[in-house]
C-alpha cells in the first residue's frame, strides 16, 4: 500500500452538489451502468471493513445498512418526491442528475435498563457508521466518482423508508449521490461543498504531561 495514495484520495474528496431535472433525468446506458454499479456494488462492501464496538445481532453483526437506487430508481423517485408530494427541496434535482445513491442506516439498540449504557451503544453505533460512509466516500472518490454525502433531508421520512422497504426504526445517516462521470451532462448545476475552503488545523492541540 502507498500512504502518499492514501493522503492524495483524502485530500482529493471533496463535496459537489450535482442538480438536474426530474423532467429530464440523467439516463445511463447499460454499458456504463455495469462498469459503474459493479465500482459502487464493490465500494460498498469493502466499504463495511470499518471498525465497530458492539454487534447489533447475531445474524447481521454491523450496526449500519446500505440500500442502493440505481438510475432508473432514481428517476421514478425524483419524479415521485416532485409531482406526487410536491417536493421544492433539491433532493428531486440531486435524484434526476446522479448515477445511482446509497442510502445508509444505522440501527438503534433494543432499550437497555441503564441509560447511560444505551447512550454510550448507540454513540458507538453512529461513529461507526459514519467511518463506514467515509470509507464509501473515499473508495468512489478513488475510483473517480463524484460523490456527495447528503444528510438526506425528505428521504430520512417514515413516508420515504416505508415506500422503498426500509425498516421505519433505522436512522438515516447519509444519502450518497453518486456521479458517474461518463454521464455529465452541460445542462447540470454543480455546487461546490460550502466549507471546503474554511479547512484549518487549528484545531489540532499538542498535548503533554
């Protein structure tokens, strides 16, 4: 492994917004479709090698899920959140103009009788389901798909995880729009991420005894 490679990937991710139309989404051959759902199918999985603290099951020990929508989802959904509950937020725009996105959930733990053993789980549980969408976000960014890690806004909605089959106790950590770069399309508005540019160091603090 080159670290330099590592700190290159890190410092190249960076957040683009990608807006289009649900009235005229972004359509992916089949051709690339293939080359890229494998990329981010493969990201994914690698993607859970990230660390975590306590087993959410006995079956599925991860305490995160992923749910992908590939394109032809995504285009039905921005048509849906659009016409049928009259959306005005960008998520219809985001949905119209990506490749596919991931939608990943972190699950809460069953109630425990000492709070503050169930608050230290389910602070576990959260950091390491962000770990895992940064490693997702670096491996696309690796292999040269633009990505954007929504909070997800309508679609984090009991309504919205009833409609595409998720579990309404899950909690949404992230929507992943992914671009994929043989489908840009000039009629797209791309916004840069708005804090790229107020990065520092400052907050690191050298510490002795």
């Amino acid at each position: 492994m080159n670290p330099a490679h590592l700190h290159d990937v890190i410092k190249a991710r960076k957040t683009i917004k990608v807006l289009g139309s649900p009235e005229a989404p972004t359509r992916i051959s089949d051709q690339v479709a293939e080359v890229n759902d494998a990329v981010v199918r493969e990201a994914v999985q690698t993607a859970g090698m990230a660390p975590f603290h306590y087993a959410r099951s006995k079956d599925l020990a991860e305490p995160w899920r992923a749910y992908h929508l590939w394109n032809e989802d995504t285009n039905s959904l921005a048509l849906y959140l659009q016409n049928e509950l009259g959306v005005q937020t960008k998520e219809p725009k985001l949905l119209a103009a990506c490749g596919s996105v991931v939608l990943i959930t972190w699950l809460p733990q069953h109630p425990f009788s000492q709070q503050e053993k169930q608050r230290k789980i389910e602070e576990e549980h959260i950091a390491a389901t962000s770990a895992m969408t940064q490693n997702l976000l670096l491996l696309l960014t690796a292999h040269g798909l633009g990505n954007y890690w929504s909070s997800g806004g309508i679609l984090r909605s009991p309504e919205l995880f009833e409609k595409l089959g998720i579990p309404v106790e899950e909690r949404l950590m992230g929507a992943i729009f992914v671009e994929y770069p043989e489908a840009t399309n000039p009629n797209h508005e791309c916004k840069p991420g708005a804090l790229r540019n107020q990065r520092s160091l400052k907050w690191i603090k050298e510490l002795a005894l």
